[in-house]
C-alpha cells in the first residue's frame, strides 16, 4: 500500500497452516473463530492457500485486516522484547514468519479492488490505506527492532550466513534505513504523517481514473457513426449501452492510455476527435474526480519525503534502489532516445500528412488522426490488414497452443485446468501448473475481459509468494482487459494484445519459476527497472516462428497463417516506431520531472508544467501526445511506478540483448530455458539483478540491439 520498499510480509500462506494464523489472530482481537464465519478467520484448506473466493465477502475485510494488524503488531513486539542476543534466526527469520494473516488479506483485497471493486471495497480502501501505512511505519520505524538488525547487519561478515541468507539481512537492513529507522524523533513524526497522507490520496487517486473513464465512455446514437467497427465490435457497443439503461445507442469505453484502440478503425474523423478528447479529459474536469490537486499534493508530500531521508529528490530515493542507480543514468538515457524517437515520428508524420492529403483533405494531422492514417500506410506499405489477422488470433488458442506450448518447450512445464476451484468472478480460469516431473509448481489464474469494476490496463498478481521457509508455493494470476465479444462469438485479438498475453506470463513465470527460501526475496520482488526483463523477453516467443506457427490459426478453419501474411507482419515490425517510442519517453520523462522536483519547486498548474517540461525534452509534438498524461498516470500516482515508469524500456535494452543471445544459442531449447531459469527466473532477489543477468548471458548487456529494434539507428546489415 505504500510506496516505499519494504517487505511482502509473506504471501505465502500454505493452507494447512492458515487455521493456525487465523485463530491466533482471531484470540488475539476477541473474534471468536466460532461465532464468526469470516472465512479469513476461519479453518478453510484449499490447494496452494488459494483464498476461498466463493466465501469471502466485503464485510470480511475490515475485520480480517484489524485481526491481521493486531497478529503482526504481536509478534514484532516479541521479536524486539526478545532478551536473547540479536540473532539470524530469532530475529530474520522471525520477521520472515510474521505477518502471514494481514498479507493475506491485503493481496485478496487488493486484487479485488483492482479486478472486480465495488464502491463498499472502495470506501474500505480508504479506511485501511493510511492504517496499513502507519502500521508498516511502526514496524520500520521501531527503534528496538531497527538494533537487532543493525547489530546483525554490522556483525553480518562474522555470522557464516550463505549467500541468501545474507542477501536477505542486507534487504532488510536497507529497507529500515530507508523507512526512515535512522532519524530523529520529530523526523519520523513527520515521516508517519506524509506516509499516511499519501496512502490516501494515491488511493484516490486510482478510484478517480476509475470512475472518470466509466463516466466519460463515449455515447454514439446511430450506428452510421461507427463506420469502420467490425460487426463484432458494433455489437458489443451496443450490448454496453444496454447494460447503462441506453438501448437502441451505443457505448464506445475507454482503455486506460492516451490512444485509443478504435482510432485506428473509425472513419467518423468527429468521433475521433470526441474519444480523444474524453480519454484526456480524465481527472482533468472540475468535479469530484478532479485529480490535478492530489497530483501536486502527491508530488510536494513525495519530494518532502525524500529530503527527511536524505535524498534530493524523490526519483533520487527510488532509483537509489534500484539497477539504475542514479537520476543521471535514467536522464541520459531517456536524453539519448527521446529526440530521436521524436525525429523518427517527424518523419512519420509527414507520410500521414501527405496521405490525408492525397485523398483531398486540408486538416493538420492531429492525435485522433494518427492511429487511423497510420493504419492505411500499413496496410498499403506492407499490405497488412487488422481484419485479416485478428481471425488468426483467438484468446483460447494463442493461450494453449502459444503462451502455454512455448513455456513448456521452455521449462517442461504443463497446466492442468482447475475448474473445481473457486473464483471471484464467473469469467476467471485456474490452472494447476505442473513441473517437468510431474511435481506441483503452482496455481495460474487468467482473468482476460474487461468490465467496469476492473481497473484499465494489464498485470500480473501474486496472491501466494513462493517461500522454502514455509513449505508454500506461489499462486498467480495475469489479469487483462480484452474487449468481452457477444455470447457465442470469439475473442479474437489484437497483434498487440497478443503481445500483452506473452508479456504478462513473462511476469507470471517469473513467480511460478521461483525456488527462494524467503519470502521477502520471491518472484517479482526484484527492483522495479529488473522486474520488466522476464515480461519482456517473454514477448520474444509471440513472433517466434515455431511457436506462432503452433497458435496462428484462423479460428473457423484452422488453416495456418498464410507465410505472406506472416512475412509482412514480420517486416512491419519497425513500423509507427517513432510513435510508439516517443510516446512511451515523453510519459517516463513526466514521471522524472514531476519526481526530480525539489519541495520547494511544486508547479500550481498541472498542464503548464507538463508542456514545459516536454518543451524542454525536445519531446513536444502535438501529433504524439504521452501515452499517460498526469491526471490519469496511474502507474505513477496511483501505483507502483513511481519515478519508475523508465523501467519498461530499461528493461528493453536487457530484453533486446538477451534476444540476441537466444538466437545466438539456439532459440526456443529446453537447455536455453533452463538456463534463463536457473539464473534469474527462479532467483527472485537472492542476488543482484544485473548479476543475475551477467550470469545468464555471460556478458555485459549491449544498447545497440534496442536501438536497433525501435529503428533509431541505421541497421547496415539489413537484420531485424
């Protein structure tokens, strides 16, 4: 819930030990387990810790989250009253145990809140944030706990402890310092204060951009208007017109970026400018979901932080965390792609405008016209249509004979569905994924439509964190946004959400693969600019030949897809490059900005801070908006994200080099996958991100493949 590094406070609750967790927590408040059929407090055994979805209920939480606050509350206090000398075991390994029922709760509610929310779990979102801040701000912050670590972390060389064990006293010795364990009284007063602010605002933050994206859903009245939809798509606006009350109209719903998908389609140039324009209206209107004044706020409360520990800035505190390090480093490479992404869309540009005017219009090429022109020059320049291709790509099919097959090409591993098991809505799937041995590894979750009580976007989440401490293995769940087709029809998919499918199985890997002792090292616990690797050269195996011949299928007749068609969807792959990049950097470049202000440097006017700093990056072109502007960046202010939105493409450039290395080794081999498994996927945080990396490629990661892939600089060899 709160934005500063610390502990998962293990998620991986084994099912046999949950009776025990839960009564303790339950003696411990006065819930009496008898009396109350809160499943959180009650003896519930399923595979994994899966949580008993069909039982839980929003009253639950409130009483399940005191109950898990007043466990951990307990045993931190016996880990620091302790009169026995500061020891790994009594003291590490102690905070490793404690905390399992309040981690529970908080990833079941969190997801929840994220996947299928209501307004109950929103008012209880705001309830708990600013107390779950404070209770980790006690914790982190408590003096006699904070002298058994230091004691330990400055005997640490003498302790004979293995190289995880070790990793984990440095991780947590770092994440107390950086909790603000070192300062005075008064400075860790105010500490506690901004933490519970922040809790709150970017809780509401996130709620905001909900509801402004239900309410700004566009409202067409006549089906002439969408021209260019396919019929799937006409009836599925219809069909989200029906459910508002609106019969007879039609519901056009946003996706959480600036761009919108339908821009590409829909000739109507009236209603592209109106999608648009409602899509960066989001918590930018006056009303109560305005969020230019949390955005300031949230800014002034993270750069006042930042200097109470010691830092600059708040980006400085974040990246000194992470595998970038520095705010220079993030700078100059965000300096190096920027403008030339932005070149490299100049030029696409003219190609759109001399296009909207070989077919007799005079207007400006502006951001609704874009997705639209450059659909035609695709389509005329490498003779690609998206009709042609969703057919090709329907969800089941790329899931089972794509996403699934080339994982088990991979690593040997197979899933199992589950549909004895319970979930938390109707459209979600579970999969037992078995190891090569026949072993259990874990359980998938697959939430793949989208509906309003989901947040925009796609992410994978950890409801059970593999742990060899507790005997637990992880329980995941990638969650999409796919539009839902009418009853009876297909979901056929995007090259894109394609890509998205491969993405976020990359991240569910990389929690199923993990084979740590501790918790707090598990899965995707890694620095936020590493966690990206996995997700990203997971995408490798969309386009990999072996692997989209298996899944490309035309979904009526199971033809394969034609290899003409296949050779120029491979062509166009550098095609609307300079779009893609330059809206990606100029979103991170706000990030940085709003992240590298001192306190005393907050702005009063949200869009006049966002055009300047843009000016001043070489990124202002109007044609190419950021993918995100401020008061809809969740990912920043609502998320995890914070001055880390340059993650994605500082995970590219590993992603890219260990592409290479893949084609330099063989591709898609049982021996590649082991490998990648063994060094980082199944390594969590027991060692240093690039570590694990340099161990993987046995090199040093190369720029060039990236810059190379997005089309920044000249290829000679003619290599894709």
């Amino acid at each position: 819930m709160n934005l500063r590094a610390r502990p998962l406070w293990i998620a991986c609750l084994a099912a046999a030990a949950w009776a025990a967790v839960a009564g303790a927590a339950a003696n411990e408040t006065g819930i009496s387990m008898a009396d109350n059929q809160n499943p959180f407090l009650a003896e519930i055994m399923l595979p994994f810790g899966l949580p008993p979805f069909d039982r839980i209920r929003d009253e639950h939480f409130l009483p399940a989250f005191a109950a898990g606050i007043a466990q951990q509350r307990h045993e931190i206090e016996r880990i620091a009253a302790d009169d026995a000398p500061p020891t790994f075991a009594n003291t590490l390994v102690a905070l490793e145990r404690s905390g399992r029922l309040l981690d529970q709760v908080t990833r079941v509610f969190n997801n929840l809140n994220a996947a299928h929310t209501d307004e109950r779990l929103q008012e209880i979102q705001k309830t708990v944030a600013p107390q779950l801040a404070a209770h980790a701000d006690a914790i982190f912050q408590h003096a006699a706990l904070f002298a058994r670590v230091r004691s330990l972390h400055e005997t640490r060389h003498t302790l004979a402890l293995d190289a995880e064990s070790l990793r984990l006293l440095e991780r947590y010795h770092a994440d107390f310092v950086r909790a603000g364990a070192g300062l005075d009284a008064a400075s860790q007063a105010r500490l506690r204060e901004i933490n519970a602010e922040l809790a709150t605002l970017t809780a509401a933050f996130g709620q905001n951009v909900l509801a402004e994206t239900n309410a700004l859903a566009v409202i067409v009245a006549a089906a002439a208007e969408l021209d260019g939809l396919t019929q799937t798509e006409v009836t599925a606006a219809a069909a989200a017109a029906a459910a508002r009350g609106l019969a007879g109209q039609y519901v056009l719903s946003l996706q959480n970026t600036t761009s919108q998908p339908l821009l590409k389609s829909l000739r109507n140039r009236a209603l592209r400018e109106r999608i648009y324009r409602a899509a960066i209206a989001r918590g930018a209107r006056d009303n109560e979901h305005d969020n230019r004044p949390l955005i300031l706020r949230i800014a002034a409360l993270r750069a006042e932080q930042a200097r109470l520990l010691g830092y600059g800035n708040h980006a400085a505190y974040v990246l000194a965390d992470q595998t970038a390090r520095t705010v220079d480093a993030v700078n100059d490479m965000l300096a190096r792609l920027g403008p030339a992404a932005v070149a490299n869309a100049r030029r696409e540009a003219a190609d759109l405008q001399a296009l909207i005017h070989a077919q007799g219009d005079d207007f400006t090429l502006a951001p609704w016209d874009w997705a639209f022109y450059a659909e035609q020059v695709r389509k005329s320049r490498y003779d690609i249509d998206d009709a042609l291709l969703k057919p090709y790509f329907e969800l089941e099919n790329v899931r089972q004979n794509g996403v699934f097959y080339a994982a088990n090409r991979l690593f040997g591993i197979t899933f199992h569905e589950r549909a004895d098991l319970p979930v938390y809505h109707p459209d979600v799937r579970v999969w037992e994924v078995r190891d090569a041995d026949g072993s259990p590894l874990g359980l998938f979750l697959g939430d793949d439509w989208a509906r309003e009580s989901k947040r925009g976007g796609a992410w994978m989440n950890q409801y059970v964190m593999q742990a060899n401490l507790l005997g637990a293995l992880p329980v995941v769940g990638n969650h999409l946004n796919v539009p839902k087709p009418p009853p009876g029809e297909p979901t056929l998919l995007t090259l894109d959400e394609v890509e998205t499918m491969f993405h976020e199985f990359g991240h569910a890997l990389h929690g199923l693969l993990s084979n740590v002792r501790y918790p707090r090292l598990a899965g995707t616990t890694v620095p936020r600019d590493f966690v990206e690797f996995p997700s990203q050269i997971n995408e490798m195996w969309a386009f990999w030949p072996e692997v989209l011949a298996n899944y490309a299928r035309h979904h009526r007749t199971g033809e394969p897809l034609p290899q003409d068609l296949l050779d120029k969807v491979l062509a166009a792959q550098q095609f609307d490059q300079g779009f893609a990049t330059s809206e990606y950097v100029a979103a991170a470049v706000l990030d940085q900005a709003w992240h590298q202000l001192a306190p005393q440097a907050i702005p009063d006017n949200v869009a006049a801070f966002e055009d300047g700093v843009l000016a001043d990056a070489g990124m202002a072109f109007a044609p190419v908006p950021p993918r995100y502007l401020s008061t809809y960046f969740s990912h920043v202010f609502a998320g995890k994200y914070a001055a880390g939105y340059y993650s994605y493409i500082w995970a590219e450039v590993l992603d890219a080099d260990a592409v290479e290395w893949f084609k330099e080794n063989g591709g898609l081999t049982r021996e590649n996958g082991d490998r990648l498994r063994e060094h980082v996927l199944s390594r969590g945080d027991s060692a240093e991100a690039m570590e694990l990396y340099r161990r993987f490629t046995g090199r040093e990661p190369s720029l060039e493949p990236l810059l190379l892939r997005r089309g920044l600089i000249d290829n000679p060899l003619g290599q894709r």
